[in-house]
C-alpha cells in the first residue's frame, strides 16, 4: 500500500507524462521535478522522472538542460538496475539530442549560447553585430579560432580573440591589456567573432555552440606570445603584405535576433 505522500509523487509522475504528451513542456518539469525531489521509497520512480524532465527540455530547446538530465540518467543506469524502458528511453534522448545538435541553425545557435551564458552577454554581442558591419580578420582551424574585432566605442582600438576547442580562451586590446568584459567567461567581442565566423559558414555551429560550452569551466587564460603574434599578421594583412580576405558581417543580418 502506498502511503498518500508515496501516492502524490507517482500522480505527479503520471502527470508530468500526461503534460509531455499534451506539450505542455514547463508543467511537465515541474512536475517531473517534484518526483526527482521527493521520491523516498520508490527508487524506480526516478529515472523515469530524469527520462521525463530531459524529453521535456529537449522538447522546448534547452540542451543544456537536456544534457544534465541525460548525464544523470546514465549515471543511474549504469550503477543501479532500472527498467529496460529507460535503457530504451536514454539511447533515444542521446540521439535526439545529437540529431539537434548537428541541425541547429543560427538562430538556435544564439538561443542555445543565451542558455549556456548570461544573456546579456550573448544581448550585447547581437546589439554589436546590428550596429554596423565588421570587417573580420580571422584563423580559424579545427582546435582554435582566433580574430581581431574592432571596438565599437573607441574607433581607435582593436581586441585580439581566440576560442579554442578546449574551452580557452581570451580577448585583449592591442596594448596588451585584457578585455574589460570578460569577467569569468567568453565576452562579446569573441561572441561578435564567433558568431561573424558561424553565419558565414567559417566554422560549424555545432562547433561553436560546443567551444563555449568547453568554455564555461575555465578562467580567461592570457598568452602574451600567441596574441602578439595575431596583431602582427593582422597588420601586416591591414597593410596588404599578406592576402586577406576579410569576412564581412551584415548587421540585416540580426536584425531578427
Ligand atoms: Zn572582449
């Protein structure tokens, strides 16, 4: 016999796969959440509630949500016996989520980048890219992207970017002084240069999406060499002695963002 507390966590089970059904996304992980909060007795209960949640984020587009929920899940069922359906259920949500992952376009892009950082952040790069166009100098490779983007506010400084696939990255004005914006994670002006570098087909938005996800676990990390290095092939590209094409963002672009 269940007890009404134990009966209240499975209605809200039942409830949460109800509002799954309908689409009704932001009722079902509350309700699913309750159950991952309050299950004492009924260890059974919670993976389908963690299935549940993470079909619920993946539904509405919260990967990052998505993904935690996914890593829990399998972290109960590799440890504990569970139901064969949750087996079923995880392998689908992780192809789901790879299926999303590799589809996503530009504008899913910057939804996801507003859910990995404060979206001011991701805000202020857009309002960047909407003002004007830039002309962007940028290296970009399978393990790193690096770029100078201009300042907005002083036409007379220019901020060397890089991104790497690791997650480290930094941003500094041409006298070597960091980035006033970064404050423990990527800034805008590398927001401006990666996303610039994802529209016009530079680099996978995968790619990009993943790169600042790496990111969120590091501290800006300056390399004095590395990012003397960028201005001086920036210059010497500003002054035609080596070919560059630069790649020109249209600020029409985001007008929709
Ligand atoms: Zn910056």
């Amino acid at each position: 016999m269940l007890n009404a507390y134990e009966e209240r966590v499975e209605e809200s089970l039942l409830n949460g796969k109800r509002q799954l059904s309908e689409g009704k996304f932001d009722e079902a992980v509350e309700s699913f959440t309750y159950v991952i909060n309050n299950e004492l007795n009924q260890p059974l209960l919670r993976p389908h509630a963690y299935a549940g949640r993470a079909r619920a984020f993946l539904e509405s587009d919260q990967y990052k949500l998505a993904k935690y929920d996914i890593d829990s899940l399998n972290g109960i069922a590799t440890q504990k016996k569970v139901d064969p359906e949750i087996h079923a259920q995880l392998s689908q949500l992780k192809n789901d989520l790879e299926r999303k992952l590799d589809n996503m376009d530009l504008a899913m892009l910057i939804k996801q980048l507003g859910h990995e950082l404060e979206p001011l952040r991701i805000k202020n790069s857009i309002k960047m890219l909407q003002a004007e166009t830039f002309q962007l100098f940028s290296e970009v490779n399978e393990l790193e992207l690096a770029g100078i983007v201009k300042s907005q506010s002083k036409s007379d400084l220019v901020y060397a970017c890089r991104l790497t696939s690791e997650g480290h990255f930094t941003c500094c004005t041409q006298n070597l002084r960091p980035c006033g914006g970064l404050k423990g994670s990527v800034c805008k002006h590398i927001l401006v240069l990666l996303i610039g570098l994802a529209q016009a087909d530079l680099i996978p938005l995968r790619r990009a999406y993943t790169w600042v996800r790496a990111s969120q676990g590091y501290r800006h990390s300056f390399d004095k060499e590395t990012v003397s290095g960028l201005f001086i092939r920036y210059k010497g590209a500003e002054a035609g002695e080596i070919d560059w094409r630069p790649t020109e963002t249209i600020p029409e672009d985001y007008y929709m963002f």
